[in-house]
C-alpha cells in the first residue's frame, strides 16, 4: 500500500509541478508581450540596441549552419525523389517534391531545431548564469524590469530572425535541388525553373512562414524561462540548458504536428 501510495504521489508531484511551471510561464509570456507591445504605446520604449544586438547572433551567425544544412537537404530531397520518379517518367516533378518539402515542412522545423541548439540554448545560458550570479535581483534592486532588459529583446530578435533564416533556408534547399536535377536528370534549367513556379503556391509558403513565428515565440520563451528558473551554481546551469533544448524541439514538433493537421483540413 505504501508503495502505491509513493506511486501515485510522485505522479501527482509531477504534475502540480507542471502546473505551476506552466502557470509561471503564462505570466512571464503575458509580461513579455505587454513590454513588447503595449508598453511602447505608452512611452516606455524598447531597448533596440540589445535587440539588434541578439538578431546578429540569431540572425547573421546562423545563417553558415543554416545555409549549409538547407542545401545538403536539398539536395538529398532532389536525388531520393529523382531516384524514385525516374523509373516512371515522371523526373521534371522533382521540382514540385523539393519545393513543397521544403517551404511546407522541412525549412521551418529544421531551421527551428538549429537555432534552438544554438541561441535556444545560448539564452538560457546567459539568463541563468546572471540569476545565479545574482546579476537579475541586481537589476530589481535599481529598479529596471528584468523582462524589458533581458527578455523582450531576445524575444524580439526571434521573432524577426527566425522567419528570416526560414525563407534563405527555402531559397538555398531549392538552389540544392536544382542542381542535382539539373546535373543528373534530363531536365534543362528552364523546365525546371518553370516547374518550380508553378508548383509555388502562396498557402505553403504562408503556412512555412507561420510556422516559423510560432517555433521562434516557443524557442524565446522556453529559453528565457528556463534561465530564470535557475537555482543553485554551474552545474544547474547546464541541466537548465539542457531542459531548455529538450523541451523546445518537443514543444516545436508537437506544434509542427497541430499546425499541419490544422492547414491539412483547412487547406
């Protein structure tokens, strides 16, 4: 009986602790927009040096890792399609398979998974070595809004950022691809261009595009959160950098699954 009772309270521990982080999460988001959005309304500015700041490290030095990534995929998608299409005649709609892959599913979920390795992790580094070092209750104590000054500005940049790096990761997956068809198949580079035109339709890029706002408010958020949750030294650091990554590329998949499911039956 005791054994069941430990059971069930762990079970229950767990989540009320979920809760709760959920809950937290909640306010911390809500603060983040009302900095974001309504506070400038109100004369209370942002901080756009910081945030400028961020979309360089989100932004521009992530685009090596993303531009190289997109075009290897590409060009896996061009040569797996081609290998297949080929044996029924069919090698010009390789185009179509690179496009739709890319815009649709593959550039805004892989881009995401990327940068949330990269920044994700990186702001939840930062944010929990300034709460271990008490750097935050420092910002409290003279009178600055930690979600203003530290959150807001990533958050910012991500939202701006992300998006971005998902449309050049469009742009150079197509390039992988058309040069594998191009090289390998029977398909001029007019037919195939002219392919690609066709078969780009504005609900994927649209749907691509929305996915990629989403993803970027779960990386920010999840980042910031996990940073200001940390208690404890280095070592509590790391495992919140670690929760932060986890969490991120599972709350992403989860919502790549809603949003897919969403425009498959709206669409």
């Amino acid at each position: 009986m005791e054994a069941i009772n430990k059971f069930f309270g762990s079970i229950g521990h767990s989540v009320l602790a979920m809760l709760n982080h959920l809950r937290r999460m909640k306010t911390m988001t809500a603060e983040t927009f009302y900095w974001t959005l309504v506070a400038p309304l109100k004369g209370k500015g942002l901080k756009w040096d910081n945030t400028v700041e961020q979309m360089v490290n989100i932004g521009f030095n992530s685009l090596p890792i993303v531009a190289t990534i997109a075009f290897f995929v590409g060009l896996i998608i061009s040569m797996q399609s081609a290998y297949q299409l080929k044996q029924f005649g069919a090698s010009i709609y390789v185009a179509d398979l690179v496009l739709v892959s890319l815009i649709r599913e593959l550039s805004p979920l892989l881009t995401a998974i990327i940068v949330t390795g990269r920044n994700g992790s990186a702001i939840t580094a930062e944010i929990g070595t300034m709460k271990v070092s008490e750097e935050i209750d420092a910002l409290r104590t003279m009178g600055l809004n930690p979600i203003k000054f530290l959150i807001v500005p990533r958050t910012l940049a991500m939202l701006i950022m992300l998006p971005c790096l998902t449309i050049l990761a469009d742009m150079i997956g197509i390039i992988g691809g058309y040069l594998i068809a191009v090289s390998t198949l029977d398909i001029t580079s007019t037919r195939y261009i002219n392919q690609t035109i066709q078969a780009l339709v504005f609900k994927d890029f649209f749907s691509g595009l929305l996915k990629s706002v989403f993803f970027a408010l779960i990386i920010a958020i999840v980042g910031c959160y996990q940073g200001f949750i940390v208690e404890g030294g280095a070592e509590e650091v790391g495992k919140a950098t670690t929760r932060s990554v986890v969490i991120s590329i599972f709350l992403i998949i989860a919502s790549d699954v809603f949003f897919t499911a969403l425009f498959y039956s709206t669409f």
